[in-house]
C-alpha cells in the first residue's frame, strides 16, 4: 500500500513540473503574468505541504494498521497456547482417571488374589495340621514309652549281671545311655523302631585302660584302640608284697580266685577285642534273663551281631528290637569310642569314636529350651521320611536341623512357623549339596551348650565334611526331592508324602 501511495505523488508532482515548466516565455514578463505565477506557485506550496500531510497520515495510519495486525497475531498466539494446555490438561486427566480405574481393577484383583490366597492358606492350613497330626506324629507317638521301657530293661540286665560279676576281672558295667534318633524323640522311616543303648565300660581291679588314637589317614573318622595294661595293687612302700597284684603274681592270683585277668579273657594281644565282648555280653543275658521281671511278660530272642548285642522282645501283642553296644568313655566327657561298626571290615579291636551321645544331649537340652508345640522334631521327622536313601545318610539332614537350632532364637521353632523352618532347613541342604560341603556338628563346635561335656582335641578339631566324597549322582537324586515350588508359603518335597505308608494314603502337593 505505501509503495502505491508513493507511486501517485511521484506522477502528481512530474505532470505539475511538466506544466510549469512547458509554457511558452518570452523575454518579457509582463506584471499580470508575475503575480499569476507567484500564486500559482504558493498554491503548488501548500498543495505540496497538503499532499505530504496526506502521505504522513496515510503513513501513520499503515503504522497502526501493522501494530494492530501484530497484536492480533499476539492475540491468535495466546489462544493457541491456551487451547493447547487446555488439551494437556484434558490429556491428564484422561490419564489419571484411566489409571484409577486400572488401579481400582487391580485392588480388586489383587481383593480377589488375596481372597483366593486366604482359602488356599486354610486349605493348607488343614491339610499340614493333618500332616503333622495325623501322619508326621505316626511312627514317634510311642517312642517315650518304648525308650521308658528299653531303659528299665537295660538297667535291670546289668543290675543282675554287674552283681554276677563281683569279684571277677571282666570290664564293669555303668549304667546305660539311650541315644540315637529314637530317644531323640524322631524315626527315620515308618519302619520298625531301633532303640540303640550304650553300656560304658570301665577297667576291673588291676586294670587300666589307655585309649591310642588310630592314625591310618585310609580309615573314616577318628578311631582308637583300648590298650589294657596290668596295675599294680600292692602298697606303695612295699611294691610286690601283695599276693593279689595281677601286675606281680598274676599266677597266683589266677589260682587263688580262679579267674583270669581281663588280657586272657576279652583281648586280643593287649587290645580289648569287640567280638569277644559282644560275645561274653550275649551269654550273660542268656544266663541272667530268667531272672529279670520282663521274662514273665516278654519272649527274648537274641539276634546275631559282631560289634552289638541284639535283642528282640515280643509277646502277643507287640514286638520292639533294642541294640546293645559298649564304650568306652573319653575324660569324664559325652565323647565315647564304641563298638558301632564303621565299613564292613572294621577290624576287632578298633572302637570308632561317637559323638551320637552328645547329640542327644543336645536334642534334650533344646527340648527342655524351645516352647511346648516346638516343630522341630517334626520337621527332622518330615524330611528324613522324605530324604531316606539307603546310600544317603540321614545324619545329614539331622546335622542341618541341629545346626539350624544352634542358631535360630528357640522361639522361633514353634508350630506356626514351621513352613518357615522347613524352608531354612531345605535350603540350607540345598546350598550344602550343591557345595557338596557340610561340617560336622560336635566336631570342632566351642558354641554347643556348657552341659555337653567336649574333650580338648574334639573342640579344638577341624570339622570334617560330611559330604565329601559325595557322588554326582547321589546329588542329583537327591536335589530331585527337594522341589521348590515358587509360592509364598507353598512347597513340593519329591512327589508324595509317604512316609512309610502307601500311596493312598500319602498327603499330595505340600
């Protein structure tokens, strides 16, 4: 517009000029023709100043046209941005009330989930109270009285026979320990219920025993051997007088009591033999049982063994098997070698050590700590029913449980927590047969309870590894029956829980 403007004034002012400028002069101008000029030209003036004016208006006036357009662009702008955060905030709360709407879904979901949680968790509740009730208590509600039972029957055998053997040079009976898993208060397997006894042996008059330790790196375990040795019995400031001192005159006390000295009796060369005390032992029963109370009530049959005297009593109604074995204890300690077996061969005169009394003594000193309803016999009963293996050795699972209890506040062993405690127990044989690594309990533990009595070297020992050795194999078996099916209180052991029974009977999907 302003260059058009321009454009006419330019025109204006040329065809004014031309006309000016184009009229015939001559050489004289007259007086007339002057003052037309002159007034002509003020006229041109002031129609120049006019039409400038003009051109200043309609220059001012295009200015505020422009002003006037950028506000209204300002304005559009401004519109533009308010209707786009009007649409941002629409967006948002679309969203918030979209997410709303999935958060209320999923509370009630989540009501549902938890809802199905709660029947499920009863469901379980019932079926693990009719586990623990109905099959886990199965094979040990009994075991008090069967151990109340093995004990008086034991006590009333070497009651008689320790008076049968006064003034004889044979090993003094003590009085008897119960130990292994049924005076623990838990079984194995639902089978028949072994009742394991240990009768301590001490040296007869004019004896002494010396306990040398097996160093043959070949052998499992710690092993020793009881050297016996002849005492002298005679005054101390008159060595050799006394007539009766094996150690002098073993000839003349032979002929004088008519008894033989513990060497000829019960040892091979200077070692006392196992065999020949399980032997010497078995007759002694034979001998003595007629005289026992129990014989009027119960029929005794002796089984064959090498290393225990074993023992089956049954009458018409029932029928329990108790084993005898024989020790020696460790300096006035809960260590005992034994005449427990280790391998097929183990020769005659070798008396593995055993810690199996020190860890009933730790079962009974744990029962008297943990509260009333403790599960922690049922859950040792659960897992080895579930574990047992002929080539898997049951003590595993015992030393994992053990172990759990020597760490574990006792308060936490009550009923209502024992899907958390069979969860820690699982794990912990887990992790140890992937590692393929288990330490010993009594073995080098200085934190067991100050009533278990340890000799110095069992203390201070190097806990061996229990699963050394462990095939691949028998790993792999049993990580098969350790199943763990990721819920939040939900577990699969193996396939069934059978416990001894049949599979009708077996409690599914624990």
């Amino acid at each position: 517009m302003n260059n058009t403007m321009d454009c006419w004034v330019f025109w204006f002012l040329l065809l004014q000029s031309m006309v000016q400028y184009l009229q015939p002069v001559d050489d004289g101008l007259d007086e007339v023709t002057c003052l037309r000029m002159e007034a002509r030209a003020k006229l041109q003036e002031q129609e120049k100043i006019r039409l400038e004016r003009e051109v200043e208006q309609l220059t001012l006036m295009q200015s505020g046209a422009s002003w006037g357009d950028l506000l209204w662009s300002a304005l559009q702008s401004w519109q533009v941005w308010a209707f786009a955060g009007l649409l941002v905030l629409l967006a948002i709360w679309f969203m918030w009330r979209k997410r709303s709407h999935k958060a209320e879904i999923s509370d009630e979901k989540e009501k549902e989930k938890q809802k199905e949680e709660e029947e499920e968790d009863e469901t379980w509740a019932y079926d693990l109270r009719w586990l623990l009730d109905e099959r886990i208590q199965w094979p040990v509600q009994d075991l008090q009285t069967g151990c109340n039972r093995t004990m008086a029957l034991i006590d009333n055998f070497t009651s008689v026979i320790g008076r049968a053997l006064t003034r004889t040079f044979y090993p003094v009976l003590q009085q008897a320990i119960g130990f292994g898993s049924a005076f623990e208060g838990w079984t194995a397997r639902g089978e028949e219920v072994v009742y394991r006894v240990l009768i301590p042996l001490s040296p007869p008059l004019g004896h002494t025993f010396h306990l040398e330790r097996d160093n043959d790196q070949q052998k499992p375990g710690r092993n020793f051997r009881v050297r016996v040795e002849l005492e002298c019995s005679c005054p101390r400031e008159h060595p050799g007088v006394n007539l009766l001192c094996f150690l002098h005159h073993p000839d003349v006390v032979r002929r004088r009591t008519q008894q033989p000295n513990l060497l000829d009796s019960l040892c091979t060369g200077f070692y006392l033999d196992v065999q020949k005390i399980v032997l010497w032992f078995c007759a002694l029963v034979r001998a003595s049982w007629r005289r026992l109370p129990q014989s009027r009530s119960w029929h005794l049959v002796l089984l064959a063994s090498t290393r225990s005297c074993n023992l089956r009593l049954n009458n018409d109604q029932e029928s329990f098997l108790v084993k005898v074995l024989f020790g020696v204890r460790r300096h006035a300690s809960d260590i005992f070698i034994t005449s427990r077996p280790r391998g097929a061969q183990t020769p005659s005169i070798m008396w593995p050590e055993t810690y199996a009394v020190a860890e009933t003594k730790f079962f009974r000193h744990m029962a008297r700590q943990a509260p009333q309803d403790s599960s922690h016999i049922k859950c040792l009963q659960l897992l080895a029913c579930v574990l047992a293996h002929k080539d898997f050795s049951i003590h595993s699972v015992k030393t994992i449980i053990m172990r759990l209890l020597n760490t574990i506040p006792v308060s936490r062993w009550h009923r209502r927590y024992f899907l958390l405690q069979l969860s820690d127990a699982l794990e912990q044989l887990r992790l140890s047969l992937e590692e393929k690594y288990l330490e010993h309990f009594i073995l080098g533990n200085q934190r067991l309870p100050e009533e278990i009595r340890l000799p110095q070297d069992v203390q201070r020992a190097k806990p061996p590894n229990l699963f050394h050795g462990l095939s691949g194999f028998m790993v792999s078996l049993v990580l098969e029956k350790i199943i763990i099916k990721h819920h939040k209180r939900e577990w699969i052991l193996g396939s069934k829980f059978r416990c001894g029974l049949d599979d009708q009977h077996g409690a599914e999907g624990m």
